[in-house]
C-alpha cells in the first residue's frame, strides 16, 4: 500500500482495471505491431500513459491530462484520474470523484481504493446492490445515448428518419 504526502506522488501499487495495455483472448496482433495496436485502441493507449506518468512521480501532469481528457468525455476518465489523485496523496478528492462518478467501474474502484485505505466497512458499504446496478447502468446507457453521433442527419436523438423531410 502506497503512503502519500499532499503534493507528493508516490510509488506504489496501481490497480485500475480499465488500464490494460493488450487485448485479452487469444489475439496478440498487438506483439507484431506496436503502433497498429495504439491505432486501434486509443483509450488504452491513453490509460497506460496516465498510469505510466503515475509510476514515473509525474501526478500532476497526469492529474492535468485527465482532467483535460475528462472534459472532452465526461465520467470516462474519472477512475484513472481518482487513481492519479491518489497517488499525489488526494485521497479523500479521489474518494469523492469516484463516489460522484459516472463511470461503469467506479464503485469496483471506490471499494479497491477503501480496502487499500484500511477502510473496509466503507468499501462494503460502497459495493452497490444488484437493482442500483441495474438502475446506475440504465442511467449511463441513457447518457450514452445522448452523446452518440447520429449517422442519420434527420434524424432524431437516438432515431432514425425513414427518408428526408422534403
């Protein structure tokens, strides 16, 4: 277990399950081309680099591109930014980030980062029940589709015209 200062980011233990750099299953394409992989997997590229500037001491940079990648897709980056504010020794702003966040593995994170902390009875606590679950995903697959691209210029948010509007 990692122990921080404010302000100084340490080394540690880093375990945040949405910074895998390969693809799981039987596929290693990745091993044969290095920038063919980047190109297809630009979010785990940019998690490993955010963990990466983690395990360098570098938590301020990475704090600053997390929060700039955040705007840009909001709840998205909210568990590898907690992990950052973490290491920099923010522990209760990154138990509050993850306790408001979006993200579909927040609360995973939350109760990782409390068991981390000693804290097991609010770790136990912050494990939801199967209905918020259910209702938690529902709510971020509304959001999702608010912010989905539509192909169909006529469109509705979330529909589809059957031929354009003359």
């Amino acid at each position: 277990m990692a122990t921080t200062t404010a302000g100084t980011c340490s080394t540690g233990r880093w375990n945040s399950s949405s910074t895998t750099a390969a693809p799981a299953g039987p596929s290693n394409s990745w091993k044969s081309s290095p920038a063919q992989y980047a190109e297809g997997h630009p979010d785990g590229v940019l998690h490993l680099r955010l963990w990466l500037l983690g395990e360098a001491g570098r938590c301020p940079e990475g704090i600053a591109q997390a929060i700039a990648l955040n705007e840009e897709e909001p709840g998205e980056w909210d568990t590898a930014l907690a992990r950052l504010l973490e290491r920099d020794g923010q522990l209760e702003a990154a138990l509050a980030l993850l306790r408001s966040s979006t993200h579909h593995l927040a609360d995973l994170e939350l109760a990782d980062m409390l068991i981390q902390h000693d804290r097991p009875a609010e770790a136990l606590a912050a494990i939801p029940t199967i209905a918020e679950g259910r209702a938690a995903a529902e709510r971020r697959e509304r959001e999702r589709a608010q912010w989905q691209e539509q192909d169909d210029p006529w469109g509705g948010v979330g529909e589809f015209a059957q031929e354009p509007p003359l």
